[in-house]
C-alpha cells in the first residue's frame, strides 16, 4: 500500500502545490485534512490536529579539495495528533493519499485510546483562539534557485585559502546548508495556518595535525558554522574566504601554544561559545516538559522545577534570558509553532531571577500559566511536536566587548566550542573550546590550548558580572537533539560576550 | 515480503537514472514501521507511529557524484529525482578520490532476525506492557513518585541495486522496554533505570526492568558527597557500553583514521588497552541487534576484529568503497551505514560486541577495597579524539563500594579521561554480556577511572 502511487490524491495534497493552487482546487485540497480530522473526531477523538508538510534540505562539503558531500534531502509526509479519552495518541506516515490519511487518523485515535489504559490525569489544553493564517521566512535570495556550481564554487574558493596556510592542515572543510519547510496546521478548533521556513548558512574548519595531536579551527562557528533564519544572503554575509586565512593560521599556531592552566580564574566566554553555555544551562532547564518529569527517561529532568518558579536566584542582576521566537534571523523564528501558537517573546530569567518556562498549550495548563510560550516544534511532518528551544537570547547590557577584556586584570579568554557535556538536571557542565588566550592586564597575552572549563550552573551565571552589547548577534545551532524517538531541531541564541568570576578552567591535561 | 518489493523499486531506480547517460547509479531503498509508546509521571504521555520509506540515489558522471534522497516511494517522486540527481552530479565538481561504486560480492541473509510479532505488535499490548512496568514499580516500594520510560517496536527493511549488479537486501525487526524510577524521601530524590533490548517481542519482562530500576532508585535515595579523584569502577553492561560505543565512533572508521584524528592510526600494533580486551564487529552474532548481512551499499558486512587481546591494527579498520578506494589493495569491509540512518556519512562499526570473561559483578564489588558502582553514563562526548579522552557524568544509580561491599549510595560524579588509560587496567571481566542496544558487553571494573568534578545529587 505505502509503494503505490495515487495520483490524484498525490496531487491534491501535496504541500507544494497547496501554495501554487487557487479557488476550487486549493478548496478540494483543504478539504482532505478536514476529513482526516473528521475521522479522528468520528473514531471518539476530542481534539485533533493535522500537519502536512515537505521539507527540502541541501548539504554541501569540500573537503580536502574535492566535494565530500552533495546532498539533497526530499521529505514530504502528515502526522496527525489525537487526544481521546483524555489521553494522547499520534500517528504518522509518508503516504500522502486519501485512504492513508484515513487510515493514519483511526490509528492515530487507537493509539490514544490505549494510552487511556495508565492514565491518572486527563490532559487538557490552554484554550487559545484558532488562527488562520499565513507566515514565510523573509528572504531576498532563494537558495534553491542558486545554481548549484556558484555554491560549489564558493565554498572551493575558502577550502583552498584554508589548505595553504601550512602542510600541517591535514583536512580542511567548506560547508554549506540550506533547508526549506513548507509545511500546513490544521485543527479540530479551527486553526488553518501554512508556513514556509527557510533557514541555511555554513562555515569552515581546519584541521591541523602534529605527532599526533589535533587542534582545530572553525569559523564562523563549530557545527559547520553558523545558520539563520534567512535566504541565500545571510550565506553570502559569511564571506568565508575572506577568514580563511586567518582560521588556517590559528590551527597551526595551537599546535605550539601552551596547554591551558588548570586553575580557578577569570573567564571571558566570546559569543560562539556562550551560545552553547545558554543552550545547555539554560535553554533546556527551562523546558516546562523536563521539569515536569516528561523526559525523565532520557535527557533527564531539570534542577528548576515549578517550586523555584520567580523565587530562585538563576544568575546574577547582569543575566537576563529570554525566548524569543520573533527576532529577525534567528534560527528559532517563526510564524506559529507546531500546535498553532502565535511567536512570542518571554523572559526565562529576569535580573537574574528565575522567572518563565518554556511551554506547550497541555504544560501550560497543567501548571495553571497564563498561556503557551509557543515552543512546541517537530523536526518533521512525521513527528510529534515537542517543547523545543525557540531563540534563547542572553540580553545584552552597557558593557562593549573590548571593555570586559580591557576590565580583566587575569584571566582566560575562551572561543569556539569543541566539546559539551552536562548532567542530566542540567546542574555540572564542562566545555572544552578551540582557542584561548591568556588575560593579562586587560590584553591578550599569550595563545593557548586545549582550554576547558567547568561549574553549576546557578554558581556560574551568579558569577557573571560583565555581559557585552556591541558584538551582540544571532547564532544558530542546528544539531539540538531531544525527545524519543529523537528529534534534531534547529534553534538560535543571541549573545555577545560575557564575563564570568572564580571558574574553574583546564581539566584535561 | 517487504524487501522483495523494496528490491523492485531499486532496480527500477537505477534503471530510470541510466537513462540519462550516466555511468554509474546506485539506488538504496528503505522502509521503516515504527511505533514508540512512552511514559512519564507513571502514565503514557507519548504515543506514536509512523511508516517512513524512501531512495538514496547515487549518480556517478565520470568522477562526478551527486546524491538525492526522497522520503517517498511514489513512482512519480522516484522518476523526478532519478532527474534531478543526475543534474546534481552533473553540475559537482569531480571528486579525484572516487574509483567506483562496489562490484558485487556473494552474499548470504541473516536467518531469524526478524519477528513479525514484533513488527506487527498493537498499541494495546505495548500499553499493557508499561502498565505493567509502572505497577510493578508501584507495588515494590511506596518510596516510588514516578515511572518513566519507553517502549518501542520496530521493523526496519532495505534493499540495494546498482548498476554493477549489487543486488542485496536485509530485514529485521527489534524492541526494547527502558524503565526510570524516581523515588522520594525527606526532600531527598532517588533515580534508577534499567532496560531490555531485543528483536523478539517475547523477550520483553516489564517485571524484570522495573524491578530492577525499582530497587536502583531506592538504593540511591540520600546521596553522598565524595572527593573528586581517581576510583576503581565496576562498570554495568550499560555503563561500560557508552565507553565502547564512543571507542568505536572515534577510532576505527577509516574516515578519521584517513584524516588523522583517530587513536588507532598512532597505536598501530601496541597493546594500547589490557590484553583481556577483545572487541570485534559481527552482524551475524546472535547478540547483535542491527544483524544486516549487507551495508548500505549493499557489500557483505566482514567480520571485524576491532580490539585483540588490547591490541588495535590496520585491520581494525571500517571501510567502506569510497575510503577503500583511497588505499591501494583495500577493499569495502562492508560499514557504509545503511539508508534508515540517513544520508552515507562515514563508515561506521554498528556490530560492536565485546567478548566475556568469567567473572560475576558480586565478584567484581567482593574485590574492590574502595571504589564506585556506575549503573550508567550520561550525555559522553568526545574531548580528544587521537588520545580517546571523553568526559560525562553518572547516572541513575551511582555507589560507593567499600571492603568489598555496595555500602552507600554518592552523588553523581562526572569524568574525563583518555579511555588509553582507563582501559589499560581491566581486573575483571564479566560473563554475561547483556544486550544493551548497539553494544552487546559484559559489566567490568576497570582499575582506575579518572573523575573530575561532581553533581548536587
């Protein structure tokens, strides 16, 4: 059944065209999510919402000279949600046909009824108006409609500055990604909103090898770069041959810098690493699922659970966090979430005070908050949405960046990720970085490697006394896995650079 | 049969791309039915299904290659992207490393890996099956605030063809229950987890998992502080299979070992860990859950031995018929990852087993003067690759052992450390290797483990 081809419903449904069709035909399209969600309400389901959506992904590398990967990812499919007998249920297929959508919502309504068989407290949802409604991305350039050579070419021309810098870089990266989601909510309450979100970006790595040892160097970012909410020109704004040579000379320079001290020191957090800092320690924790024990099994709970709400000192008066899912070019930005919320934007942490979750409609009412923060996302049309991250922004303060240094009479500058790890309540965390530098009397003294830090997490954002204004900017992280089965979602933080007091800093030695 | 038609679909695939004139085409096709049912809070909050399927195409211009993946099975879908990818490669600058795709090999299925019963089970015996899970933590301890957890059943399929003639396909179907339980007293929280993996449904025992967790949870209420420091530990399977699993992620796929930044190209032929170390690569053991007799490109998977009696070589190392082809004389070993896990990234070991000795974990704690019980590791990640060092933390049931007993349980303790060092002392072997997803292993103590820093719990 799924490896047969229905033309006419194929047609009818596919999201594509959804957006292309006018009148009686967009009309008849409409009209077969409506009688999914008919279904489900006929197979005893209380609430249903449908999602259809496509998604087209493009993945290109030059490594080394020659084109590791050119890749084009094509992913169309629906996943309809169901809550009956005060439980929940979720099915989900690629089979964009009539009958399977059908199909897809009694299974879907089957399934929640055998969730009923453990239940000991219905869900329930925060009442919220339906919308219909319209969101795209703003963009100037499509990525899609590139040619594909001017994008090869691109990233060629900065893999080949990175190579030459010395015959220590053994592998040296180009990378490039854009992805497009075009995707369509409906509800039994009435909510019909079509999205279209494109986002992309890229970056370049050196690898430069010594007896052995391996540094590492990255622009704009590790995790092949930095991404936003955008078209093809945020790409262009990387301008990634212009850096090459400077990312290829660093890579080499740490294979002679001094290994990082292990001490306790000043530590200054530039933006690419700070964004990691906030995802972890406070991007997650403040996910109303995990503190409500919904993830439990797997990424672990969160130290701030609803008894801390507004009363726990998160940080000090210099930290203040929120999500924001309407900032222009953040990775996180869109138009409505995957239940039909509107964007918005609260404050996580207010002058260091613990002061907001973020939610979906079923976690909002369970703890009795006024609404949904409009987190609840899906990696794709065939997964269940969940609480994820939105654009977790630590707000800027007076400070310039050149001053927090100028202001550190010790300590240790530290850039670029290049490893994470945190507990499972979100409490011990240590990150190693690329580079570092010593700090003395307000400059840089010295180059150095393998720099690692480590802290909990309210000690170390209630050391933070310096937060910069001036090199403030967006940055995307698209690898945020979470959820079971796993879901990668793509999120954004905006921060510049941050001081931080009494951290303790070198653990590999 | 699934794979008969996913076969069809493939050879049609290359069929319709070597219309355009290509030289070489390769078409993976594959098929996923899963269903997940989940709980937290002792009750279902997650309960999903879904069937995915699509093609990988490969298309080879001369030394140009481009790649398109659809999630999709139409014939429509399938016709326009044999289109377009044959314009992407058309369009990639020529890649100087690629010799060919593979030629075909003789290879034999995997007889007994898939179950139908697991493919086919409903959301109401799944929901059964967690009910009973939380029960029986329930009625164990009044101690018990909640059960969490997840239950999947899944069958995964695929078929590959190329143009050479590779002809291969391979079918299986797995399960597993994993069971946390949080326990309360005074303020104080308790954590404990254990699960069951397998391909066959009738494996599955709730009872078993969540009475295990159960017991974890309430042994670990009232945690301790200890210094921070080097610990002999007596590793559970599970515990000891994240180590092994980053050990087979950082160090013996030829990518990283081609690039330089794997441990094995700097230890060729030392005894880098404890002679009692063996660890090798076998779709075809029994234990193994991912049994595909052939890799994503559809060349037989080789047995591989990763580790011998400590020692790792040239031999240790996964190719498949792109990084082959860069070495003069090698050829595929048959660990291109097949299309359910995504697009071809590098070749990976995904059969890792590691062998057992004879010891009992009450035999490993009986001998430990002072030391640490790990039930399992949360969140490794690699810190440096070419030394194996990776750092994460304890989870879910961490204790001291004093005098050769399990006495209290300590709050959760994080390290880092080069597994060079870690595994270079290994006392003690297990005998039972306990499935624990991809990494079949016994428990072990390892002589010392070095730990840097520790939670508030």
């Amino acid at each position: 059944m799924f490896l047969t081809t229905a033309p006419i419903y194929t047609l009818l449904n596919s999201i594509d065209r959804l957006y292309a069709l006018k009148g009686e035909k967009r009309r008849m399209s409409l009209d077969l999510e409506r009688k999914g969600l008919d279904e489900a309400i006929k197979a005893g389901a209380s609430y249903a919402d449908i999602r259809i959506g496509e998604i087209l992904d493009e993945h290109l590398t030059v490594k080394n000279g020659v084109p590791e990967e050119v890749n084009l990812l094509q992913t169309k499919g629906f996943g309809i949600r169901v809550m009956a007998k005060g439980a929940w249920g979720f099915a989900a297929s690629i089979d964009l046909t009539n009958k399977e959508v059908m199909e897809i919502a009694r299974k879907a309504v089957a399934i929640a009824k055998a969730s009923a068989k453990t239940k000991k407290k219905a869900a329930t949802l925060k009442k919220a108006s339906a919308k219909k409604a319209k969101y795209s991305t703003p963009m100037k350039k499509d990525p899609f409609k590139i040619p594909l050579e001017e994008k090869m070419r691109a990233l060629t021309d900065a893999e080949r500055i990175l190579a030459k810098q010395s015959p220590l870089i053994k592998v040296s990266y180009a990378f490039f990604r854009s992805l497009q989601e075009k995707k369509l909510f409906m509800s039994t309450e009435g909510a019909e909103i079509q999205q279209q979100i494109n986002w992309g970006g890229g970056g370049i790595l050196a690898v430069a090898i010594k007896n052995g040892e391996v540094q590492r160097r990255s622009y704009p970012s590790s995790f092949r770069g930095n991404f936003a909410t955008s078209g093809y020109e945020f790409f262009e704004s990387l301008k990634l041959a212009q850096h090459a040579k400077q990312v290829g000379k660093e890579a080499v320079q740490l294979l002679e810098a001094e290994k990082c001290p292990s001490t306790t020191t000043d530590l200054i957090i530039t933006g690419d690493q700070l964004a990691l800092q906030i995802h972890e320690s406070c991007g997650h924790p403040t996910e109303l699922d995990r503190a409500l024990g919904m993830e439990a099994d797997y990424a672990g709970t969160s130290f701030l659970t609803p008894d801390k709400l507004s009363k726990l000192r998160y940080g000090s008066k210099n930290v203040n966090i929120v999500a924001d899912a309407t900032v222009r070019g953040g990775l996180g930005t869109f138009g409505y979430d995957d239940e039909g919320t509107p964007a918005k934007k609260i404050y996580l942490v207010n002058e260091g005070m613990f002061v907001g979750y973020q939610s979906s409609r079923e976690t909002a009412a369970s703890l009795k908050l006024k609404e949904s923060s409009g987190g609840m996302r899906a990696d794709s049309p065939m997964a269940l949405p969940l609480i994820r991250m939105t654009n977790i922004n630590l707000l800027p303060s007076d400070w310039k960046a050149e001053e927090v240094l100028k202001d550190t009479r010790e300590g240790i500058l530290m850039q670029t990720n290049r490893s994470w790890s945190i507990d499972d309540r979100r409490l011990n965390f240590q990150f190693g970085t690329e580079i570092g530098w010593k700090i003395k009397n307000g400059s840089r003294e010295k180059m150095i490697k393998n720099p690692t830090y480590t802290g909990i997490t309210p000690e170390f954002w209630g050391s933070c006394d310096a937060v910069s204004k001036d090199d403030w900017m967006m940055w995307g992280t698209p690898n945020c896995g979470k959820g079971v089965p796993g879901q990668v979602m793509y999120v954004g933080h905006g921060c510049g650079t941050a001081r931080f007091r009494k951290t303790k800093v070198g653990l590999i030695q | 049969m699934v794979t008969k038609r996913l076969l069809e679909v493939a050879e049609k695939t290359v069929q319709l791309a070597l219309k355009h004139k290509v030289d070489q085409v390769q078409a993976a096709v594959f098929f996923t039915d899963s269903a997940l049912t989940r709980y937290a809070n002792s009750q279902i909050h997650q309960n999903v299904a879904s069937k995915k399927g699509g093609v990988l195409i490969k298309a080879v211009i001369g030394k140009k290659v481009g790649t398109l993946r659809i999630n999709s099975l139409e014939d429509k879908q399938i016709e326009d992207a044999t289109t377009k990818v044959v314009k992407i490669a058309k369009v990639t600058p020529p890649n100087k490393d690629f010799k060919s795709l593979p030629e075909p090999s003789k290879w034999t299925p995997i007889k007994g890996v898939f179950d139908k019963k697991t493919a086919e089970c409903t959301p109401d015996f799944r929901a059964e099956k967690v009910k009973d899970a939380i029960d029986t933590a329930l009625s164990k301890s009044r101690l018990v605030k909640a059960v969490a957890g997840s239950f999947s059943t899944d069958s995964f399929a695929f078929a590959v063809a190329n143009s050479l003639g590779v002809s291969a396909w391979a079918e299986i179907s797995a399960t597993s229950l994993q069971t946390t339980v949080i326990s309360q007293s005074k303020g104080s929280l308790g954590y404990g987890s254990a699960e069951q993996h397998s391909r066959r449904i009738k494996d599955i025992d709730p009872l078993k998992v969540s009475s295990e967790a159960t017991e974890k949870s309430v042994k670990s209420l009232n945690p301790k502080k200890i210094p921070i420091g080097e610990y002999t530990v007596v590793l559970s399977p599970r515990a000891a299979a994240t180590l092994f699993m980053f050990l087979g992620y950082i160090g013996f796929s030829a990518t990283s070992y081609q690039d330089g930044q794997s441990f094995v190209k700097y230890n060729l032929g030392k005894k880098v860990f404890d002679e009692k170390l063996d660890l090798k690569d076998d779709p075809k053991d029994a234990k193994t859950l991912y049994s595909f007799p052939v890799d994503g490109e559809g060349v037989p998977k080789k047995k591989m031995q990763l580790i011998e009696k400590g020692k790792v070589s040239a031999k240790s190392i996964c190719h498949d018929s792109f990084t082959a082809g860069k070495e003069k004389g090698m050829k595929s070993t048959g660990h291109a990852l097949p299309p359910i896990f995504g697009f071809y990234g590098r070749p990976m070991p995904f059969n890792v087993l590691v062998a057992s000795e004879s010891s009992s974990v009450e035999e490993m704690v009986q001998e430990t003067k002072h030391g640490i019980f790990v039930t399992r590791f949360h969140y490794t990640n690699p810190v440096e690759p070419t030394k194996a060092i990776l750092t994460g933390l304890t989870r879910d049931g961490t204790f001291l052992i004093e005098k050769g007993e399990i006495t209290k349980p300590v709050m959760n303790l994080r390290y880092t450390d080069s597994m060079l060092s870690a595994l270079k002392a290994i006392p003690m072997i297990g005998k039972e290797v306990e499935i624990v997803e991809e990494i079949p292993t016994p428990a072990m103590k390892l002589e010392k483990l070095r730990f840097t820093g520790i939670t508030q719990y």
